[in-house]
C-alpha cells in the first residue's frame, strides 16, 4: 500500500519509506546525548519536510499485534512530531486454528482512539491523531 501512496506522498513533501533496508527507510530522532548526537531513532513510513507529521500505514497486523499501539507511542517520543496518521485495513481477513477470520480493524482501532480521548484519563503529547481505513 505504501508503495501505492509513495508518488503522491513525496508530491506533497513527504520523505516516504522505500524498502525495509536500512538505507530505505526513515529515521525520526527521539533521544539525543551531547553535541546532538542521536542517541535513539524510530522509523516511520513516511515524514513530512517540517517533520510535524509522521505516517505509518499498517497492513494486517494493526490489531492483531497491537502495531497501532505502538506507533502511537513512537509517534509521541519522536522528536518536532505533532500529528499522527495511521492508516489500517477496514477488514483483515487470516486464519485462526485452522478457520478463516475477519478482523475489524478501522472499527477497533477507531473505538480505542474514541475511548482514549472521551476518558481523558491519558494525555498525548501529539496536537492530533488521523486515523484512515483502506
């Protein structure tokens, strides 16, 4: 999918993801040491030039390995990052114990993010969070 959106994304300005290599992808910094060296890094999908919005769009295992989880949380330790947008399958089709399953992810991942912001028990340090179903 990435791959799909990667023309568009760079139209835009965005730095995006080539491959798995470590060449190919993008390192957002999130802990220096002295003389601003970088300390710690996560990768993102794709970045935008002012590096306030990081993408990462996720194919499958959103839900099922709680990868929105984490790019939640890496999104917020990354460094000049004010916006996430995830994008995540609206169904999920695998096999579980032998029989064919349907995961619901937009619809999960969309009622965790309600559930987080209607609570207010939790606060994010990022301005918003754009969730996309594909």
């Amino acid at each position: 999918m990435l791959a799909l959106l990667r023309p568009g994304l760079e139209t835009l300005g965005f730095q995006v993801e080539t491959g798995k290599a470590k060449t190919e992808q993008i390192y957002v910094p999130v802990l220096f040491s002295e003389n601003d060296v970088i300390d710690k890094y996560f990768a993102a999908d794709a970045l935008s030039k002012d590096h306030k919005i990081v993408i990462e769009v996720e194919a499958g295992r959103a839900v099922r390995n709680n990868q929105f989880l984490k790019d939640i949380f890496q999104a917020c330790m990354m460094f000049e990052v004010e916006y996430l947008v995830i994008a995540v399958l609206n169904e999920y089709r695998f096999n579980s114990g032998g029989t064919q399953t349907i995961g619901h992810d937009y619809k999960e991942v969309k009622t965790f993010l309600e559930t987080l912001y209607i609570s207010n028990r939790l606060k994010l340090p990022l301005k918003g969070i754009l969730l996309i179903g594909y």
